[in-house]
C-alpha cells in the first residue's frame, strides 16, 4: 500500500486501542477492512453513520480497530444484531462483517432471511474456506476432498457457493471478489453501500495459517496468487464450458436488482397504521 | 384496547396487560417467533407499534429475535420479545450477550409444560432455574413473576423500568394460566406512571468512556448514531469496551456487572404478603400458584389455622432478606409449584434450619388448587 493509503488508514483507526491487532501477518482480513475504509472513505460517509457489526472468528475482530459505532456479536447471530440496529435507525448505515462459518453454518438462517426480507444491510463474508479462528475445522466452503482438522481424511461434503445462495435467497445486490483483486473489491464495496436492499460481498481470503498449511498451498503470497490465477470475471466465465470453470470462481457481480426495501416499507406501514 | 369496562378499568388477559405495560413503559420495539402461549403479545403488537411509530417484527427464530432486541437497544430503543420455554431456550445464547454488554431489554416467557414441546397449552413453572441460569457463565439477572392481569401490566412497567435503570435484561415470567385468563385491570393514567429511561452521556464524546465505572456501577448509555463512536462486546472488556485479558480489569467488570444488581437489591426485590403479621405457618408462592394460595390462606383461617402468604414477585435477585423475615417468624413454611421445587430450594438455602420448609408439586399440567394448599396447611 502506498503512504497515501497508509495515511488514510489511520484516519479511521481506534487510536485508544491497544494495538497489536490479532490476525496473523499475511491474513486477507487486513486487506478487506482497508477496502471497506476506502470504499466508506471515498463515498464520505460521516463515522457517526456508520456502524460496523460483526460475527465472532477471526474476521469478526474487524471492527474493534475501526473509529465507527461498532458491535462484535455472538456467532452466527451479526444479522439479527444488525437487524434491530437498522429498523430503529434507518439512516445508519449498517455494515455486517462475517467468516464463512459464521454466516453460512451457524448463521445461515438469518443470512437467507436477512436477504429475503431484503433489509438495507451491507454484509461482508471474508470466505477463507475454513474455520481459523477455532483451528482449521472445516466450514460450508471448506472444497471438497480439502483436509481440515476435523476432515483429517480429506473432506467429503459440498461446498456452498455463498454468493449463489444469496442470490437465490433474493439479495438485492451481490458481488464476489477477492482479497488479490483489492481495487475491484473498493468499486464492489461502493457499489454494496450505495444499493438499497440487502447486498452481499463476499470476498475470497486466505487463511494460510489453517487452511494453505493443511492442503499444501504455501506460504500468503503463493496463496495470493492462486486467489489471481483461479478468479474468473463474470463475463468471462459467460463464455467458457463448464468444464474450464472447475476449480476456479467467478468474480464480478452476479445480482443487482432493484425491489421494495424492507425500511421504506415499514414506514409505510407506520403511516397508515398511524391514521 | 376495546375491552374497556369504565374510565380506566379494562378487561383484559394476561397477554394483553404485558402490551399495554410495555406500550406505556415506552417499547418501540418487538421482535418474536410465534409460540403458544405467548404469541398473542406478538399479534397485538404487530399491529400497536406502528401506530405509535415503532417497530414490529417477526424473525426467523428465537435466537435472531433476541439479537434484533439487543440491537435495537443498542440504537435507542426501548425492546422487548416474548415467547415461551422453547424458544426461550434458544434466547440463552444472546440473553447472555446482553448481560455482559449491558443491553437493556425485556423478555417475557410464558411458561408451559416442559421440557420440550411439552404441554404447549398448559402451564408450568419450569422455567424458573432457566431464567436465573439459563445462560452460561456467572452473570446476574433480574426475574419476575406475575400472578394477575394486574401484575402483567404492572410488572411488564417495572421490567422495563429495571432493565434501563441497571442496563440489564429483565426476565419477566407469566404462565398460561396468567397469559390467558381475563381478568378487570386498572389502567392509571399515564401520568401517574413512573417510567425510567437510561442515563444518555452528559459529557461530549471525547470524554465519554462507555464502561466506566460510578457510584451505582451503571455507566450511561450512549445509543448508536448519536455521535458517541464506541465498541460493544459479548468479550470481557475494559472501560472502554475492548477486549482485555488483564486480571485486574477482568475482576473491576465482573464485580461492577454483580454489584449493580447488589446495590439495587433492596429496591428490586418485591414480595407482597398477605395475613403474614400474626402468621405461624406461611404459603410462599409465586406466579398463578400465588392466586390459589390466596384463597387456601382465607379457608385455612377459618379453620382456625394461623396462615398468612408471602408472594415473591421478584424471584432473582433471590429476596432472601423479606423470605427470612418468614421463616423467622413462623414454625413451618408451604412452598407450592408448578415444578419439582425451584423456589423450595432457594427458600431452604437461605432457612439455616430455622423453620420447617415443605414443598408441594403438581406436574400433571393441572393447577394447585386451594384445596390442595389448605390440606397441607392443616397438616403442617
Ligand atoms: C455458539 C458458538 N459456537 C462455537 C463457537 C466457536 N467458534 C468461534 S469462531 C468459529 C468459526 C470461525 O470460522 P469463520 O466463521 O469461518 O471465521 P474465520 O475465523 O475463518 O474468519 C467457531 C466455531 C462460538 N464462538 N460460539
Ligand atoms: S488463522 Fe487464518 S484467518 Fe485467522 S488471522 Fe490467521 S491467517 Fe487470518
Ligand atoms: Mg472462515
């Protein structure tokens, strides 16, 4: 990052916080909150508005740096925080930062229910395709035949696809990107913060530590590659057989619709109760 | 409210009376998941809160309707839900968040048969232990009960009351018998009405420090978006709200969490008697069971037995200094339940050996009569 970006970083960093911070060198999480403060940066969204929830994992311990309205939860559960935060509040913009596990395993309900009620949520997944927080036990992500430390024999299960099922769950915006594409992931943030409705980013990370270890894919740098060398834009993907796709994820967005935001129609509902 | 009967008496159920109680504390906001005996309190305010410019919804679970409480708390509002032991259960994980993060809220569990599906359309008072421990880990909690319409109303004022005073949940247990009988309540105007809204900073936000600790141990409450930026944890965390591991800011905040409940303890804690001043022997019940204890006090006295009654309205903090003033008093005390004996063992814990403690069980989804009560008032 250039001494530009340092700077700005520190304009939303906790100066009271007693530093260091818990990830791992060469975490991706890092990479994901510097594109949220750019993104938050570049829409100049005033730190009072912004409040930033998040799950418990690794990725959870996100917003404990950051200088907003900020809300570590309990596991799985972010949404449903976020959920009455917003409701109550409206004007706030309200960001949900989530592990793979957190919410597509114990939270999965209230991530297809957040979307279908199509609250105006931001939710962020740093998809590391592992639990790291709790020592590299797989997750809905964790690739088939992968080792995990509770699939010490290669894991059996299918992964989810988060973004497809978010999209299926009726998400009004959804973007996948990934930690190696950080410049597409602060255009995907903006756009995300900007939709009405409940919109997904789910950002592809690397857990070196316990996952890259375990499934012998090297040290951050040669994990941040392999982000580069099987990341598909959209339109491309559009274009290729099935066939050249396996192994690989798509990049790009894959949902923006516009449809009655769940706030606005309460409101309504409160006028007209009102009379 | 159509059911009016008079200037203010109305006649209501259980379920009806928590709404209003809640309507006039001033909640704004109520998320829930449908469950007998409780849902009505979901319907009505369904459709009240938008009138009054708050918010109703309905989550996907019991687990995701407390955690839109506590952030709703967390965003200003005065929250509440309301189920029954089931979901109740499922409420534990968050009920504990909001304990540590010192979120107020309400959480109304209309007891039923248990455990698990149970007796959905009966009631019970199973849930008492779940209400004090339910959760993990050491925390307290504030648990009431109530036996009338009356209390409903009353009691669901005096929950919130609580829960913003000590930014703490509150536990208000109700059963179907309570929830579901109707019953003529009296509504005081609202001006007559004490309500308590938590402390706001006073201090501009650079000064604000979240968790510090003052005299009663309860920091004011700066809700989300009004310009005090500040983290909220379900981690053991120091004055400003992030995690520590440091054994002297661990114990400053788990003593603070206890002793905020100690020192209001003497306000907190509500009993009402009932023929107790010249009482040998003693009823002490709570909840729907409290209402037949009643009746079995008056029929015992007419058989010449010096019967009197403490009902406990608050059930936790334990108030142990009003149940030893009984037990002082009187050679034998009668516990009734609607369980295998939750109080009964609170009230000998706090006995020492003074006064003879008997409990009386009922399981079968039946109520204890005052029959019941009487006979083994005689007996004692
Ligand atoms: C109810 C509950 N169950 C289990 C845990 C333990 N736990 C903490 S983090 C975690 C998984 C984290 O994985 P993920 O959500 O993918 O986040 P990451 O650490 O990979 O960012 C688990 C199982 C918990 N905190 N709470
Ligand atoms: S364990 Fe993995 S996800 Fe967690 S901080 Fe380390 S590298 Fe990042
Ligand atoms: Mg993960």
């Amino acid at each position: 990052m250039d001494h530009k970006g340092t700077k700005l970083i520190h304009k939303y960093l906790r100066h009271d916080k007693k530093f260091p911070h818990v990830w791992c060198p060469g975490c991706g999480n890092g990479i994901v909150l510097g594109a949220l403060i750019r993104a938050i940066d570049k829409l100049g969204l005033k730190k009072d508005d912004v409040v930033m929830v998040s799950g418990i994992g690794c990725s959870g311990r996100m917003p404990v740096y950051v200088d907003f309205n900020t809300l570590h939860t309990t596991h799985g559960r972010a949404l449903t925080f976020a959920t009455g935060i917003k409701l109550v509040r409206p004007h706030l913009h309200v960001m949900v930062v989530m592990g793979d596990g957190d919410a597509t395993a114990i939270g999965g309900n209230h991530f297809i229910h957040a979307a279908r009620r199509n609250i105006d949520l931001t939710a962020i997944i740093v998809n590391n395709q592992i639990y790291g927080m709790t020592g590299g036990q797989h997750s809905p992500t964790t690739p088939y035949g992968c080792k995990a430390t509770t699939a010490m024999y290669g894991h059996i299960e299918h992964a989810f696809s988060i973004s497809e099922l978010a999209v299926t769950a009726g998400a009004s915006f959804v973007a996948r990107g990934s930690v190696y594409h950080a410049q597409m992931l602060d255009g995907m943030l903006e756009k995300a913060i900007l939709k009405k409705g409940f919109s997904v980013v789910e950002v592809m990370s690397n857990c070196h530590v316990q996952f890259g270890r375990r499934n012998q894919m090297g040290d951050p740098v040669t994990m941040m590659k392999r982000l580069k060398d099987h990341a598909v834009r959209i339109e491309k993907a559009k274009t290729m057989e099935p066939g050249e796709l396996e192994g690989k994820f798509t990049i790009g967005i894959l949902a923006d619709v516009d449809k009655p935001v769940y706030t606005e129609e309460y409101e309504k509902i409160r006028e007209g109760a009102k009379r | 409210m159509s059911k009016k009967k008079s200037a203010n008496r109305y006649f209501l159920q259980g379920n009806e009376a928590v709404v209003e109680g809640a309507l006039t504390a001033g909640c704004t906001f109520f998320a829930g998941y449908p469950i007998t005996p409780a849902s009505e309190i979901s319907e009505i305010l369904s459709e009240r809160l938008p009138q009054v410019g708050g918010t109703f919804i309905q989550m996907e679970d019991e687990i995701a309707s407390m955690g839109a409480i506590i952030g709703a708390s967390l965003a200003g509002a005065k929250s509440m839900t309301a189920t029954s032991g089931p979901g109740f259960s499922l409420m534990q994980e968050n009920l504990g968040f909001a304990c540590i993060a010192e979120v107020p809220c309400v959480i109304v569990n209309v007891m039923r048969g248990g455990p698990s599906t149970g007796l959905p359309t009966n009631p019970a008072q199973g849930d008492v232990m779940q209400a004090r421990w339910g959760t993990h880990g050491d925390h307290p909690i504030v648990v009431l009960a109530t036996s009338t319409v009356q209390d409903s109303f009353e009691l669901t004022i005096k929950a919130f009351n609580f829960a913003e005073k000590y930014r703490t949940p509150v536990v208000l247990l109700s059963d179907e018998v309570v929830a579901h009988t109707r019953e003529t309540v009296e509504l005081p105007p609202r001006e007559e009405i004490h309500i308590i809204d938590r402390i706001a900073p006073s201090m501009p936000p650079e000064w604000y420090i979240p968790f510090e600790d003052n005299s009663r141990g309860v920091p004011p409450m700066a809700a989300f978006g009004d310009g005090y930026r500040y983290h909220v944890t379900g981690l053991v965390h120091d004055v400003r709200g992030f995690p520590t591991q440091r054994p002297d800011e661990i114990e400053a905040f788990m003593k603070r969490l206890f002793r905020k409940i100690t020192q209001g303890f003497n306000e907190i804690q509500m009993t009402k008697d009932f023929m107790i001043d010249d009482a040998k022997v003693a009823v002490i019940a709570y909840g729907s069971v409290a209402r037949s204890a009643k009746r079995a006090v008056l029929d015992a006295r007419d058989r010449g037995v010096k019967a009197g009654l403490l009902q406990l309205v608050t059930l936790f903090p334990f108030p142990r200094m009003k149940v030893e003033e009984v037990l002082r008093q009187c050679r034998a005390v009668l516990v009734p339940e609607l369980n295998m004996g939750q109080i009964s063992r609170e009230v000998s814990r706090v006995n020492q050996g003074k006064c003879q403690v008997r409990k009386l069980n009922r399981l079968d989804g039946g109520l204890i009569t005052p029959e019941q009560i009487m006979y083994e008032l005689l007996k004692i």
